[in-house]
C-alpha cells in the first residue's frame, strides 16, 4: 500500500493512478497524517453493486411515484 499526503496525490495523480491500474496497488491518501480517502482498483469495489443498501433496492421515488429496483440482470454489462 502507498501512502501519501493531499499535495503529492494532486502532484502524482495519473502515476498513481497507473499504479492502481496497472500494479493492483491500493493508495491511501492523507490529510494532517490521518487517512481521508483511498484509492482501490474498481474491480476491488464492484462487490458494493451487488449488495445495493435495503433501502435502495425497494426503489426510487420520483416526485409522487415509486420507481421499482432495476434487477441486475438489468445492468450495463460493465456494472455486472
């Protein structure tokens, strides 16, 4: 894991973002010391798709109307 300040993450952005991509490396971003945000492969992060919060797979309301959950077989391929 790689670990570095506000700074040197906007001075290093698209290397560490090639790490992420290429190298599967995980980057923990600081601020004062203390750990703000991280940046993962999204492949590490796609298992959240699946596990939508309760509440958001009843559905969404749009003004008066409840749209019901798209089913994920339903989803962009990429989002599978």
């Amino acid at each position: 894991m790689v670990i570095v300040n506000t700074h040197e993450a906007k001075t290093r952005l698209s290397e560490l973002l090639q790490m992420v991509e290429c190298e599967n490396e995980r980057v923990t971003v600081c601020r004062n010391g203390k750990p703000i945000a991280e940046l993962v492969p999204i492949r590490m992060t796609k298992r959240s798709i699946y596990d939508p919060h309760p509440i958001l797979s009843q559905g969404v309301i749009l003004g008066d109307e409840i749209s019901p959950a798209m089913p994920i077989e339903e989803w962009p391929e990429e989002y599978q």
